[in-house]
C-alpha cells in the first residue's frame, strides 16, 4: 500500500488514480505509474538540492532551505509537467 493522502481506500482504486495521472500513450513506460512518480520526486529534488544549497562558514557543511526551494516546489512542478 503507498504512503501517502489518497481519496479512495483500498489499493486498486489508489492505482487507478496513480495510473489516470502518470499514464501517457505517447511515452509508454514498462515501469509502474507509482515507480515513475517516485522518480520523478526523487530526481528533481536532488536537482533542486543541488542547485539551491550554499556551503556555510568552514566550507564542511552545506545549508538548503528545503519548504522553500523543494517541498513547495516539487509538486509544482509535477502538476505543471502534467498540464503541458
């Protein structure tokens, strides 16, 4: 079962929802809509990271502040890939 916030309660319909989101006859994928996803969030937020830490005093150590620059714009992202 995935972790997360879903309108529907059992995992069928969940997939079903993951799959009506992800799903793109212009780019079929042998992963699973939830795999993608998850790749999706997990590389784009390390880009993110990447991109928007800055190396404190003492150079050992690096600081991000993750709501601003990923949490809040992650999702944002995806929904806006969807759309175009």
């Amino acid at each position: 079962m995935f972790c997360s916030f879903y309108t529907v309660e059992n995992e069928t319909e969940q997939e079903a929802v993951v799959f009506a989101l992800v799903h793109s006859p212009e780019n079929p994928s042998k992963l699973s809509p939830a795999v993608q996803v998850g790749e999706y969030f997990y590389k784009t937020t390390r880009q993110l990271v990447e991109d928007y830490s800055f190396t404190l005093v003492g150079g050992k150590v690096r600081g991000l502040n993750v709501v601003r620059y990923v949490l809040k714009v992650v999702p944002v992202f995806w929904v806006a890939q969807l759309v175009c």
